[in-house]
C-alpha cells in the first residue's frame, strides 16, 4: 500500500473519532463518488446501476450499487463497524470534588482502561440543538486537550504493577478543571457550537483519544492508531466497495453501529436495518418477496472485523496451529460454537476471492481453554439468513486506547474485497458458480 494511501486511512480514522463522525465521512466519500442519499423517511427511487447509500441514526450506514440486470439477482454484502470502546458523558456529568471538577462518565464496551490514563483527551459526538422550529443535530469534535484520567502514584499503590485493577466509577472519571463549584456541561457545549446555551438539549458525547496515527518500525512496518478496530476495515472495505462493480449481483456496504456493546439498538447489526433495506430496494424494482428470498439463498456476506496477532510477548495466547501475524494476509475466523460464522462453504468461497485477487489468508481460531469475543457476522445473519464468512485483518492490542497493526495488510484487504464485489453467484444443484464481472 501506497503511502498516501495509508495517509488517507490514518486521516479518515482520526476525522472520526465516534460512530457520529464516521458516518460523517463516509457519506462525504460516496456523495463524491457519485452516490445519492435515500431518505428512510421518504420514498425511494431507483434505477438500474445507479448508486446509493442512507443512513440510521447518523452512525449507521447502508450503501449499495444496483446491478444493471436482475436476472439471477444475488447480494455480494460487507459490513464493518463503526464505534469502538470508550467512556460516554452520563447527564449531570460534572463532578466537584476536593477542589477538582470531573466528569461523570461510564463505559462503552470492554477497553483496555490503563492505556486511557495520562493521555490528553478530548471530547466528541452528537450534541441535540434547537434552532427555531426544528430539533437537529450538530457534531461535536473537540480536538484540543481537555481532559486526563490520572493514575495514582506507585508510592500510593505499591501493586499498581502486579495487581491493577480499576474501577470504573472511582477510578476513571476525567479531570477537566478545577474549581469548588461545579458547572453546567451545557454552557461548554454550547460556547463550542457558537450558540445559545438554552438551545442546547442533550447529547451523546464520548470520552476520545488524541493520538494521531503514525507509521513505524525499523522497516515501517506497523500503523498504530485509534480505533484500528474497526475503522481499518471500515476504511479498507469501502476503497474496495468504491472499485468493484458486477453487473448482475447487487453490492452492499454495511457499517454499523453498536457493535462493541452488543449490537441489539435500531442502528445495530441486530437490527432490522439491512433486511429492510433489502426489501426496499427489491420493492423499488417491482421484485417481490420469492425474488428476495432467492437471491439471499445464492448471496455472500463477509463480516470484517479486526482479529487478534499473536503477540511479542505473549504468545502461548494464542492457538497453538492458527496463529495470526501481521503483513500475513487476511484473517479467516472459526468458531466451533458459532461465535464466527465462517464454515467450509463460506470460508473456500473466500479463499478462492483471494487466490483471484493474490491476497494471502490465514486462520484464527481461539485457544480451547480460552473464551473470545463475538462480532458482526453471527448477529447479522440472526436477522438476514445468508451464508456468512468472518474475517478481519490482524492486529495487537485490540481495544487499546491505541491499536497496532501491519501496514501491508490493508491493502491486501482492499484488494480482496474490490474481488467480491467484482463477482457473480449463483447456487446450483451441484454446486457454487463464481463468475467475473461481466
């Protein structure tokens, strides 16, 4: 990958610091591209190889190319995520304490909070405003340093080293000033919107890293940033979705919300989002159900999501014969409870995209003796029944305040994907037929 190509991605990470501002950004990158936003309040209207994308709940996004004909009509799906671990602002967030102003937050998903602390951190999100008759919404990104979570000195805590832990309501509530009377959260808010402070009225605002992304390495060989998971494959998957084209399969792109809490919100991939989808684009086009239903049974779904490397320093982690490493291809991942939704059909449905597209893959597979995480894929297809393959692209790390992965990896994935959805599928009795773009 070229290096202004991992600029651009680095750039696009750190210009979306929440869901909100992801979102954001990847509207501005296909509206450039030739895309139009459908409304899920309005009406819709679609024609043949035109380009689209809406939006839910200003952080979720659905984006997909109509094929130029339906004959033989399958779906080639991607979906990403676009939130990550972090601390969100509860209401009445300020704390006044010892001569100290705080504030009050909790967390969102499982993060690493050691590497929150002793940083400068800023604040983003969503804040709720009035403006003359209407209720709209206005993002926030204050990139400045204006908080820190402090740790306490090793002479206060003589086992911070052997036996931290942390808890989340005494321990990890940021500093923002000082001060023996507290303030109203909402006269920040509003000096940084330039507006009156009665107009403010609530908001979703999230605790953020201000690291930029960087490469390095003896060889400059790694990336470490932010939000690594998943904003990488967010990132690498719409360059690939931007590239591709099929003239009979109708291309997808997902990125959801929620996903590091669980999913199950009207924006997550719990949701009804993307199945609604489908059927509004199908009704759109006068198809019906039975057509629907026959063209999820030959369609693909590839949930991308960032898997763990075998690490440096620990590396008995990780399984003993599906280890994972960096600038090594795309990760393939199992689960022998479903936790992944890759089996031996999806996964050499993949593989054989890859083998096309010259991209390397490998196997993730969890220790037995060891309990991972879920992801995208087996919530997806609770509410849209496709065969599903999980994958991600390494990386260390996962759910530090700053990720670290390989930087050849990225494109590899760009590379893969920008293959599938060059791609036609449809199941025969005997069989998988995987054609080329005509």
């Amino acid at each position: 990958m070229e290096y202004t190509e991992i600029q651009d991605m680095l750039d696009f990470i750190a210009a979306s610091p929440t869901s909100f501002q992801a979102v954001e950004q990847l509207k501005a990158r296909l509206t450039e591209a030739g895309y139009e936003e459908q409304i899920e309040s309005a009406a819709w209207t679609l024609t043949p190889g035109g380009r689209y994308f809406t939006i839910r709940n200003h952080s979720s996004l659905l984006a997909w190319q109509m094929p130029e004909t339906l004959d033989q009509l399958s779906f080639n799906i991607v979906a990403s995520h676009s939130d990550a671990p972090t601390f969100k602002l509860k209401p009445n967030a300020v704390i006044c304490e010892n001569g100290y102003l705080k504030l009050n937050t909790e967390g969102y998903g499982g993060m690493l909070c050691s590497t929150w602390m002793d940083r400068p951190l800023g604040l983003a999100g969503r804040v709720i405003v009035r403006e003359g008759e209407q209720i709209v919404s206005r993002y926030l990104n204050i990139e400045r340093p204006l908080l820190t979570i402090p740790s306490l000195a090793i002479h206060m805590n003589r086992e911070a080293n052997t036996n931290a832990s942390y808890n989340a309501q005494k321990d990890m509530l940021p500093l923002i000033g000082l001060g023996s009377e507290p303030f109203d959260m909402k006269s920040l808010l509003a000096e940084e919107l330039g507006i009156a402070q009665a107009d403010v009225l609530s908001f979703d605002l999230y605790l953020t890293c201000l690291q930029k992304g960087y490469v390095w390495g003896r060889h400059h060989e790694f990336i470490s940033s932010p939000h690594l998971d998943d904003l990488q494959c967010a990132y690498t998957t719409l360059q690939g979705f931007l590239q591709g084209h099929s003239r009979r399969s109708l291309n997808v792109y997902c990125c959801f919300d929620n996903e590091e809490v669980g999913s199950r919100t009207r924006q997550g991939a719990a949701s009804a989002f993307l199945i609604d989808t489908l059927r509004r684009i199908l009704s759109a086009v006068q198809l019906k159900e039975e057509e629907l239903q026959r063209a999820l049974a030959s369609s693909l779904m590839i949930s991308a999501d960032n898997a763990h490397a075998v690490h440096p320093n620990v590396p008995e982690k990780s399984d003993p014969t599906n280890r994972v490493y960096l600038n090594q291809g795309i990760v393939i991942k199992y689960n022998a409870n479903q936790s992944y939704t890759s089996d031996a059909i999806s996964s050499a449905l993949f593989v054989e995209l890859c083998r096309q597209a010259g991209v390397k893959t490998q196997y993730f597979t969890n220790r037995s003796d060891l309990k991972g995480g879920g992801t995208l894929g087996s919530i997806s297809t609770s509410q849209v029944s496709i065969a599903s393959v999980d994958i991600g692209l390494p990386q260390l790390a996962m759910h530090s305040c700053n990720e670290t992965a390989g930087v050849e990896d990225s494109a590899a994935m760009i590379r893969a994907i920008r293959q599938f959805y060059s791609t036609h599928r449809c199941m025969l009795e005997e069989g998988v037929l995987i054609q080329q773009a005509d």
